[in-house]
C-alpha cells in the first residue's frame, strides 16, 4: 500500500494475477540463476509456479538432475578453472613453458564410451529383431550384452580418469 501497488484495504492474498506474475517471475529468476550455476533449469518450478508439484514436473526434474551429474563430471573442469582464473584464484606463472590446461587425454577416453554404446545399442537390436532360433537371438544377446558390461565395468574402474577435474590448483595465500 506504501508504494502505491496495492488500495487501501486490498489484500495482497486477493490478487490472484499479481500472484501468478509473481510466481512466474519467482521461477523464471530460480531458472536463469540455476542455469548459470549448475548447467540446467532450476528443480521443483512446477511447485514455485502452481504450489502443486505434477508427474511432468517430476520427470523434468529427474532430466535434469541427469544433466547436471553429467555436466559435473564430464564437462566441468573447464569452467570451474575459467572461474578461478577470473577470480584471481590462479595465477599463471610466466616462468612454466606449459600450460597446465592442456593434458593429453588417452586412447580410452573415445573408444571405450563409444564401444561401450554401440555393444549396448546391438544389444538391443538382437533383442528387438530376433534371428532365427532362439538359441541365435539368446547367443547375440549375451554376447553384446557382456561387451557392454565389460566396457562399462572397465569405465567404472578407470573412473576418475574419466572425470573432467579442474586442472588448475589454488594458489596459495600469502601471509
């Protein structure tokens, strides 16, 4: 009422299109922010906007809680040492004839995930697209079905190798 948005004697519990916008707004500002921050749109909107959660709600937020464990794994190392070089959390020493961001990556790192999907990818085929017997079909099935097992077992145990850390330390603070 003191800045001039509401009568005197309105509620604001009565405005029902100022609470819409506002919640909208509410949850459009919790997106950019989590965009920024974490990759992906911020989790439970559908709550902030409707104060119901509903079944696609849901499964928007599972996806992208998927992306965001993706994105922290595999693709954040480069925007975590982005982030301490523009803070001054790094600094780049002129004397190191290398640069600490580049790391030659191993053979591993390409072929095992793309066996990996391809071994599970004929998997399912032999399973959609039987062949003749079913000893056949059974026998294509667990043949791909333990190559892709494998290559995954194999991705597990090399785990942190796969993981994209960040690459550049702190330095440390002067006294």
């Amino acid at each position: 009422q003191r800045l001039g948005v509401l009568h005197v004697g309105q509620r604001i519990e009565e405005q029902a299109d100022f609470e819409k916008i506002y919640k909208n707004a509410w949850a459009d500002n919790a997106n950019a922010c989590a965009k920024q921050y974490a990759g992906t749109g911020a989790l439970k909107t559908d709550y902030t906007r409707t104060g119901k959660r509903t079944q696609w709600g849901l499964i928007m937020d599972g996806w992208n809680s998927l992306i965001r464990y993706y994105k922290n794994n595999f693709s954040d190392g480069f925007r975590q040492d982005a982030i301490d070089l523009f803070l001054g959390n790094y600094s780049v020493d002129e004397v190191e004839p290398a640069s600490p961001l580049h790391v030659k990556k191993d053979w591993k790192f390409l072929a095992l995930p793309i066996i990996m999907v391809v071994a599970f990818s004929m998997c399912i085929i032999c399973l959609l697209m039987a062949g003749d017997t079913w000893t056949e079909t059974l026998a294509y099935v667990l043949f791909w079905g333990s190559a892709s097992f494998g290559t995954f077992a194999i991705i597990l145990y090399n785990g942190k190798d796969f993981v994209d850390a960040p690459k550049l330390v702190q330095k440390e603070k002067m006294d």
